[in-house]
C-alpha cells in the first residue's frame, strides 16, 4: 500500500514541495517514505537494490549521484533478476520514475564510458561472500548480474 501511494501521489507531492505547500499527498508521500524506510533497513535494505547501491558507489562515475538514485536504478535491475520487468508494477514504476526524472539508465547513473569494464568493477563488488545481493529470491552470479544490468539498460534505453 505504501509503494501504491508513492507511484500514486508522487509526482504531485513533489510538485507541491517545489511550490512549499504542505498537502495531503506530500503528507501521504512523506509518511510512506518512512514506513518503507523501516522497514527497508530491516528487510528491503538487505537485498539487491541496496547491494548494487554498494557496488555503484565505488566508481568515479557515479559520485554525483544521490543514494536514492542509486537504489533506485538498482529496483530496475531487481525486477529484472527476478524476472519481473514486464509486469504491470513494473510498468507502473518505469512510468514513476520517467515522470520524476529518476535514473532509468546507465547514462543516468553517470556511466556512460568503459561500461563493459565498469560493470566487471561493480559486480565483482558486489557479488563477494555475504553480500545482501544474495538475499534475492533467485540464483545470481557475476554474468547473472552483468547482465542483468545491461538487459535493464538495454529495455529501457529502447
């Protein structure tokens, strides 16, 4: 229900933020964004997207990111690993993000160049023992995750 009002009120919150109106749906985004915060530190926070999060942050590249950008591309690459990328939440998240200009991309993230060399880099990073990136509902290895990245790239790029 909390993600529900996050793609539902978004956009509109975000608007009213800019304008500094505090309405019903900035408070309904506020407060979802910090039920899903609990409960992503206790859950959530310990699988893929927070994982690639990890390994992101070690390149050059995306050093002017935000950490939300990150995870947030990193939610993409998830529905993907788990096979989930042509769902209707899914299609429903691709439609948020593109209305708030959240990171859809590579390109977004600040990864533009040495893309093959650099995802070695990330994924090398984040597929190490007891990485949260295993707490995903599927089997990944270093290709799994390669490609992953590059699959969910590539289907939103085109």
């Amino acid at each position: 229900m909390a993600t529900q009002i996050i793609l539902e009120d978004g956009l509109k919150a975000i608007n009213d933020f800019k304008k500094a109106q505090i309405t019903p749906a900035l408070n309904r985004v506020i407060e979802s964004t910090i039920l899903l915060s609990g409960v992503g530190f206790e859950s959530c926070h310990l699988a893929g997207p927070h994982a690639l999060h990890n390994g992101l942050v070690e390149l050059e590249a995306t050093k002017n990111c935000l950490h939300g950008e990150l995870v947030a591309f990193g939610i993409l690459v998830a529905l993907m690993l788990n096979n989930e990328e042509h769902t209707s939440v899914a299609n429903d998240i691709y439609d948020f993000y593109s209305k708030t200009n959240l990171p859809m991309t590579l390109k977004d993230i600040g990864i533009s160049k040495n893309i093959e060399e650099n995802l070695k880099d990330i994924v090398s990073f984040v597929c190490t023992e007891n990485s949260f990136i295993y707490n995903e509902p599927v089997d990944i290895t270093e290709k799994i995750l390669f490609e992953a990245i590059l699959k969910t790239d590539q289907l939103v790029t085109n």
